[in-house]
C-alpha cells in the first residue's frame, strides 16, 4: 500500500506540480514529507502524517525545518 501513496505523491510531483508555483513554507517539501512518512511509517500513518503537514503548510505558519523523525538530539515534549 505505501508504494501506491508514493507513486500518487510522484504523479503530483511530475503532473501538477510544476504548474503551481512553489509555496510550501517547510523543508522537506511537502511532498517530500509525504513520501519520506510512507517509507517510514507506511500507508495509513504516511497519509495521516502527510495530510497534517498540508494543513499547517499555510500563510499563518512559520514553516522551517520539519523532518519526519525529529533529530536523535532534539529535545522532547513533556506531557
């Protein structure tokens, strides 16, 4: 399953991507995200994954550096 969520994120990169001009406020790029969640965390998490960064993907955010798997040295939320 999580290679047919790659090859639809692919079919955007190559079909209507360099229709629209860039806009995405993170690094990777979403689609990038996208497809790096599927190979990490396969189809059903990949997708959930990748459908949150679309939505924070906005004019309202602040975009930046947004991997996947935060750094092994990243600091850790407390609950």
């Amino acid at each position: 399953m999580k290679r047919i969520g790659i090859f639809l994120v692919r079919c955007y990169q190559v079909c209507l991507s360099p229709l629209i001009p860039p806009c995405c406020r993170f690094e990777p790029t979403c689609s990038n995200y996208a497809i790096e969640a599927f190979r990490k965390k396969g189809f059903l998490r990949g997708a959930l994954l990748a459908a949150w960064r679309i939505l924070r993907c906005n004019p309202w955010s602040k975009g930046g550096y947004d991997p996947v798997e935060p750094p092994p040295d990243a600091p850790r939320k407390s609950a």
